[in-house]
C-alpha cells in the first residue's frame, strides 16, 4: 500500500492520507463517548440536584460509573491519540509509522471502550471510575480498559516510531515544533500512565476470576492513582500543546521564547507525576515527608511550568497583535482579538479557567494538611471540572472547530451558534465549578446518592447554603449540557451534512518542510508584553489570597496530631 | 515561525529571554518555593497536622479491641439500632469502626482534652467526613490508624461517609459528642 498524501488547500497542512484516516477514526469515537458521558451527566446532575433528585440509588452509582470513565479516559484518550498522530505525521510532514498497527490497535481501543461499557450497563460494575477493592467490579468492566490502555500504548509508540521516521527520512531541519515537543511530553507521560495501569490492573482482573485471593486497599490506591492522575497529567501537556497550536494557527503567534516553553514542557516530564500523591495524603500508611515531597511535585516544580505555560501563551499572543498594530495601552491586543472565532474564544476561556479555578483549587487541595478540608468532598469534582472539562475539554473543543473543515473537509454549519458556544458551555461550566467548590469548603460528599440521608438513622443536616449551592450546580450543570449536546450536534451534522469543501492536491511524495532563511542579524526584537504580565500578576495575588485564607480556615479546627 | 513549524532559529537555545518573562519565572519560582515552606512549617508551627502512625490490623483483632472499650465505658444507648454511646476518659485509645452501613459506636468526648482516635474498616474503604469540622480522612480495612485528636468545641457532631461504599452509602453517618 503506497503512502499518499493529500495538501489541505485552506491550511496548508499536508496530511498522510492513512493518519487522516486514523484521526477522523479517534475524532469520531472521542466524540461518541463525550455523547454517551454527556448523556450520563444529565442523569448525575439530575439526582445530585436535591429539589429534582430524579435516578434511584442503584442507577444513579451507575451513571455516575460510566459518566467518569467515558469523560475522563475514553473521550479525551481517544481524542488525545488524534492529537499525536496529528503533531507526528502532519506537522512533520512524515508518513505514518506502522499505519495497519494503528488501526489494530485504535480497534482494540474502541472494543475496549464498549466492553467496559457494557460492563457498566449491565448494572453489576457500578465501582465508580476509581473502581477502588475491595469492591468489585465484573471481569469485562477491568479486561476493557486493559485493550483500551494495550491499543493507547500501542498508538504512543507510534507516534515515536513516527519522529524516529521524520527525522531518518529528513522531513523537517533543526528541532521538532513546540507543539509536538508538548505532544512528546504527553506521549511519555502516557506511558508512564498505561504502566501504572497494567500494574494495577491487570491483578484486579485476575482477582476479579478468582485466581488471587485478595488485593491490599491501600496498595491498590498508591498504584492506581500512578495511573488515574497520571492520565489527567496527558491532557495537561496535550491541551497547553492545543493552546499553543491554535495561538499559532489564529494568530501566527511565535512562542515568546522556545527555551522556555520547552524546559517548562521538561518540568513536567521529570515532575508532574508526583502529583499522584495528591490522592494520597488523608490516607494512613504514608509518612509526611512522602507526601510533601510527592504532592509538591518536588518543590513545585511542575506548578512553576503551569504557570510558565499560563503567562507564554498569551504572551505570545499579545506579541503578535501588537506586531500587528494593537498596540493602545495594556490591553488593546485582547480586546482585538477575535472573540468570534470559537477556535480562539475556547481556548482562551480555557486558559483563564483552567489557570483561575482549576491551577488555584489544585494547588491548594494538594497541599498536605490543607487536603483534609477538601478530600472526598464535591470540591474534588469542582477542582477536576475546571481542570478536565473547561481546561482539557474546551480546548479540545476549540481545536476540532478548526479540524473539521480541515480534516473532515467540510463547512461548520450553525456559525451563528458557533460563536456563542464556547462562552454557553465554558462560562456555564465556570459557574459550576465555582459552586461544586463551595459545596465541597461547606463539606457536602462526592458520589453521594442523598445529601438528605433518607433511611439514616442519625441524619446529619447540611447548612441552607449547601443546598443553594447543589441547585446552583444543577442549574448551571444544565445549561453547560445544553452547550455540550449543541457542539456535539453542531459537529456531527457538520461532519455529515455540512458544504463539502475542496479535497486538495493528492501526492505521492511529501513536501518536506523548508524554513524561511532566518532574518539576518537576529529577528527583530520582539514587542514587550506588559499586559499578560498585569494579567498573570493579577492571577498571583488571588492566589495567595485564596491559599492563605484556607491555612486560617484550618487553624480554627480540632487539634489534630 | 510559529508553535507548529520547528523554530525558525536553530540556535533557539541562545535566544536571550525576555525581562518580563524572566520576571514572571522568577515571580513564580519564589511562591513555589514558599508554598513548598508552608507544609514544612505547619508541621513546627501548626495544630493540625494527619498523624501517618498506622499499623496493620485484621478486622477480628479491630473488633475485639474496639468492643473493649464499648463494653468499658458504655453510658447510654441511642437511636433504635440501640448504638452504644462511649464515655471514655481523656487521652484514652477510642476505636471507631466503619462498616456497611454504619459509625460505630457514638463517643462523647470532652473538649480541649485529647484522645487518641484508631479508624479502621471492616469491609469496603469508607471516609470519615467529620461535619461541620469539615475534617476528612480515608478509611481503609486491614488498617488501623492512629491520630490523636482534641475538639475545641463542644457540640454535636455528624461523621458523614464519604467514599462511595455501595447502595446504602447515603444512610452511614455516624456522631460524637463534644461537651
């Protein structure tokens, strides 16, 4: 089978027909649990909203199980493996390792997905997506993620045989782009994250048959967390590639420094896996230098590349439009900015989000004796909902409006509601967040059928405000659903029914990428950009506000030593 | 030229950074470090700090342990499940189980006086959620952590689980009293 390649006549990129292939395959499955998760959340938040309380116990657990495992593996790995045959074969303008492999392994990923989802419906696997033992799942509901993770790792080695090729075969000079730099920190972080899983994974299975007798509760936590924060980690390093990218794309921003970038990218190799800890620390079992030492990410040093990532995207921005002449006082390049292209206005709702709610709740939470005010409380899932959904997920979100007329070469259709979607979805979701987090500060649980207690004998009543709060949740939870379903249709009846667009040149060579000779003498010196850095220091300051006023929280509670 | 194409300078490592980007890394650095202090220095300076003292256990051996004290210091008996309510004296050893579906068994405590807590489970992992302290910890089976508590307030207080521990998870909450 020749290898052809086709020149996508609105982008310029040059796409290996078979990867193209590949990329719509894991689009269209990511987009198809986000559909079955979606539809899960509806009935979570439906129960969880205490004056609509709709699903019994039994069916609102199992929601909730399938709800966690199709948003935060099957949705956002299927779309994450989009994203590195992307950042390998496209930006490199190199053809596809192994291309008959990777479709092998893309279906055993997808009968992965459905086997663990059947599990699921079937109504015995409601283990929530932790699965923790002692309680047990069916053996399917465990042997699924194993295909799923076996297909993904397969897929990450891939993606290295594919800049292994790009560099053999000369498709590029000098360094790999900063994209797919970011997506080699994701790729490595995958399979240090597939590992944890097999390790784990692959006893409770056995178990699950019967042919190991017992799994130990708190050994399970230690290890599977080295997958289940691990895998949260990929789509950090994949959605701050994503945020570059569309700076880039809209903007033809160029990164502010690449050593920079790239070293911040370095951090979270050697760091962010740490973090697995932040798990851990209300356990008994672990001393306390374990923990500080694990939960800081050593020192924080993977928060100090986060934070790096968050002042250099839009720096790089900034930079740009200044170049271009919006240069009026400290923030003329943002209000400027094309608040209309959903491709930008996703991303930049989710940066300021991720970094506001997501970056600020983490680092507080993970903080050792601060986590005992938040562990296990609804704070935990309004912490990841600002992390996972308006950082991960929304910037996915942004980058596929640019991909569909780009790889699946037809027009968006509803371009009206395009515009408002990012601010209906992501801005509903800030609201969530918020008020999941101050649910969780008054203590109200997670994965909790009834905050009432129907049936407990000694029922605890939570404060007015907590119950505010839930049905501020359920409001808001719905509205970013309505935000959700209408990008999910928007997407597939583009896919379907949208202006078929013009194919492109089909090649049966490449191009290799040539760069523009360098500006002699050194490019010009870059514009200043003093208003991401009011930006940044103004995220700072609510910061430090916030982190030290929970330490005063904690100070007035029960002595504990 | 951009984030997608390889850097235009291949030199791109000689590049010299921008000030105000150096002064946002060196910003950042510095909070990193101190928020990196502040575990450190709660543990010095702070009152509340998870004692990590843990020893393995089996379920029979935490039972019988925790039944000793209950049979020791019962006063009283509440609710119609008849759960012992436990007076034990300041800077005793108090065993509070948890089990499908409940805390057991009630303490009264009394305040400013410290006592020394063992958690363990006799089944699923469960999460004492100490309401409204808002204090959390993990509960696991095989377990038997130690941490030595003092409440600060009297009052009524409701230990909520809060790891998912099957159907009737709703209905586990268990109390201490504080007087």
């Amino acid at each position: 089978m020749a290898t052809t390649y086709r020149i996508c006549p609105r982008s310029g990129l040059q796409f290996d027909t078979e990867a193209e292939k590949l990329m719509r395959f894991h689009a269209v499955a990511g987009v198809l649990s986000l559909l079955v998760g979606g539809i899960m959340a509806l009935g979570v938040i439906l129960t969880r909203w205490p004056a609509v309380h709709l699903l019994s116990a039994d069916t609102f657990y199992m929601v909730l199980t399938a709800h966690g495992i199709d948003m935060l593996i099957f949705w956002i790995i299927f779309f994450e493996m989009a994203v590195l045959i992307f950042a390998s074969s496209t930006l490199l303008h190199c053809r596809l390792a192994t291309p008959k492999l990777a479709w092998a392994a893309s279906i055993l990923m997808a009968i992965g997905a459905i086997m663990t989802n059947v599990a699921i419906f079937q109504g015995e696997s409601s283990v929530m997506f932790t699965s923790y033992v002692p309680m047990q799942a069916k053996w399917h509901f465990y042997l699924g993620l194993i295909l799923f993770a076996v297909g993904a790792l397969i897929i990450c080695f891939i993606f290295l045989g594919t800049l292994v090729i790009a560099k053999a075969e000369k498709t590029y000079e000098g360094s790999i782009p900063l994209v797919t730099f970011g997506a080699l920190t994701a790729c490595i972080i995958a399979i240090f994250t597939i590992a944890g899983g097999a390790i784990i994974l692959i006893p409770t299975l056995l178990w699950s048959l019967g042919y190991i007798r017992e799994i130990d509760s708190l050994m399970y936590r230690v290890v599977w967390w080295a997958m289940g924060h691990s895998s949260q980690q990929i789509n950090v390093s994949a959605h701050v590639a994503i945020w570059y990218a569309i700076a880039a794309i809209v903007f033809g921003a160029k990164p502010m420094s690449e050593k920079v970038s790239r070293s911040a990218y370095f951090l979270y190799i050697l760091f962010l896996q740490l973090a697995c800890a932040h798990h851990l620390l209300s356990d008994p079992g672990m001393g306390s230098e374990w923990k500080v030492v694990n939960t800081s990410y050593f020192m924080y040093f993977a928060v100090l590349a986060s934070m790096i990532h968050g002042m250099t995207v839009p720096g790089a921005i900034e930079q740009a439009q200044r170049l271009k002449g919006y240069n009026k006082g400290l923030f003329e390049w943002l209000r400027k900015a094309p608040w209309g292209n959903p491709a930008f206005s996703s991303m930049f709702l989710s940066l300021i989000g991720f970094g506001f709610l997501g970056g600020i709740s983490g680092v507080m939470m993970g903080a050792e004796q601060l986590n005992m005010l938040i562990h296990n409380t609804i704070y935990v899932p309004g912490h990841f909902h600002a992390t996972v959904v308006i950082g991960t997920t929304l910037a996915f979100m942004g980058l596929t409006y640019f991909l569909v007329p780009v790889l699946f070469k037809r027009e968006v259709l509803f371009p009206g509601f395009a515009k408002i979607q990012p601010y209906l979805f992501g801005l509903a979701m800030y609201v969530v967040a918020l008020v999941m987090m101050g649910a969780g500060t008054l203590g109200v649980s997670r994965r909790h059928w009834d905050m009432a207690f129907a049936g407990a004998p000694m029922a605890y009543e939570w404060p007015g405000a907590a119950y505010l709060m839930m049905g501020l949740t359920g409001i808001f939870s719905c509205i970013a659903i309505v935000g959700g379903a209408g990008w999910i249709l928007q997407i597939v009846l583009s896919i379907l029914f949208g202006k078929k667009l013009e194919e492109g040149e089909t090649r049966s060579t490449p191009i290799p990428l040539t760069l523009p000779a360098p500006t002699p003498g050194g490019a010009a010196h870059p514009p200043a950009t003093p208003g991401t850095l009011v930006l940044a220091l103004i995220f700072l300051t609510a910061f430090i506000l916030y982190y030290f006023v929970n330490w005063k929280y904690l100070s007035s509670l029960w002595g504990l030593a | 030229m951009s984030a997608i194409l390889p850097p235009a300078d291949r030199i791109w490592w000689k590049h010299p950074i921008d000030k105000l980007e150096y002064t946002w890394i060196a910003i950042a650095l510095i909070w990193s470090l101190t928020m990196f202090v502040m575990m450190i220095w709660w543990h010095i300076y702070g009152n509340q700090n998870l004692a990590n003292e843990t020893y393995k256990t089996t379920k029979e051996m935490y039972a019988a342990k925790t039944q000793a004290v209950v049979d020791k210091y019962t006063v009283r008996t509440e609710t119609d499940k008849q759960i012992p309510v436990v007076k034990p004296p300041a800077g005793s050893d108090i065993y509070l189980i948890g089990r499908l579906w409940d805390w057991w068994p009630i303490y009264e405590l009394e305040k400013d006086k410290t006592y020394k807590l063992h958690l363990s489970a006799m089944d699923y992992m469960h999460g004492f959620s100490l309401q409204p302290q808002n204090i959390n910890i993990q509960v696991h089976p095989n377990y038997d952590h130690v941490i030595k508590i003092t409440p600060n307030q009297a009052g009524t207080y409701s230990i909520v689980c809060n790891e998912y521990c099957g159907i009737g998870h709703h209905t586990m909450v268990g109390r201490i009293y504080v007087k």
